[in-house]
C-alpha cells in the first residue's frame, strides 16, 4: 500500500499530485449525480484514459436492487461506448448523504471489471477522503492473481 499526505509534489506511481487532485476533484463533483433513493449512499468516479481524458461516473441505484450500477462500471461503461480502451487511473469518492467521511474502495465487482481493461500492474485505484488525503494502490493489489482473458485461451 502506498498513502499519501498533503505535504510533497510526488506521489507513488506516474502521476503528478496536480493530476491526482483533479480526479479526485472530478470524482467529488460527481456525489452531486449519485441516484441513490435506497442506500443512501453516494459514489462518484473519475477515470483518467490514457489520451488525458477524463471520464466520470456516479452511482445509479434502482428499485429492483440487481440492476443498480456502480460510480466506477459507469464510468467504465460510458469510456469504452466512447472508443476508449486504455487507461491509467481512477479516483473513487463516497459516503452516506454525499458527505465523505472515510476511503471508499471499489467493490469485487468494478475490481473484475477494470480487470478487463487494465493491467493490474499499472493501473492506479485512488481512494480519497479529501485532495489532500488520499491512497494510491494498483489493481493488483485489490485484485491479486485476477482471471482474465488470457485465462481463457
Ligand atoms: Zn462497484
């Protein structure tokens, strides 16, 4: 694991903390989207494609519990319907009544998903509790020894 404070200008990996700042602030935005009538609970995503863009996403909860789709698979989603197929991190906020109070981790779910599309080795899951506050961790270490495509062949 690797953390991160607010004093210093690098962080662990290839992203400057500029860069980290901005998804993270990106990911906040996105609280403001969140459907969430049922849990309560927001999350808000920001992913960063290798072409510089930024892709965001919140949650969408549903009635019917099944359907209901995380911050991070929406933006996910939303990136690959728009050609994007490679990527280099994702910043990931949340809490309850769109206040965050603590870290908030992808779910086993997201984890597989961003597993399809992203070397576990250098991609980056950033979790934050405010732009100064954050964690930087690779897929790999949320997802070890994952099942891919090349499990298949
Ligand atoms: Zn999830």
């Amino acid at each position: 694991m690797m953390s991160k404070k607010s004093s210093g200008k690098s962080t662990p990996g290839p992203l400057p903390v500029e860069a980290v700042q901005e998804l993270i602030g990106r990911a906040a935005a996105m609280l403001a989207f969140s459907y969430i009538p049922y849990s309560g609970f927001a999350v808000g995503a920001a992913l960063l494609c290798d072409d510089g863009t930024i892709v965001t996403g919140c949650n969408v909860e549903n009635a019917a519990y099944g359907p209901s789709i995380c911050a991070e698979r929406t933006a996910f989603v939303k990136a690959v319907s728009e050609g994007k197929r490679s990527f280099r991190a994702i910043a990931i906020v949340g809490g309850k009544d769109r206040v965050i109070t603590d870290y908030c981790p992808p779910c086993g779910v997201c984890r597989q998903v961003m597993a399809e599309f992203c070397d576990t080795d250098t991609f980056f899951v950033i979790t934050a509790k405010s732009q100064e506050d954050f964690r930087i961790r690779t897929l790999g270490e949320y997802l070890p020894e994952s099942f891919g495509g090349s499990n298949l062949k």
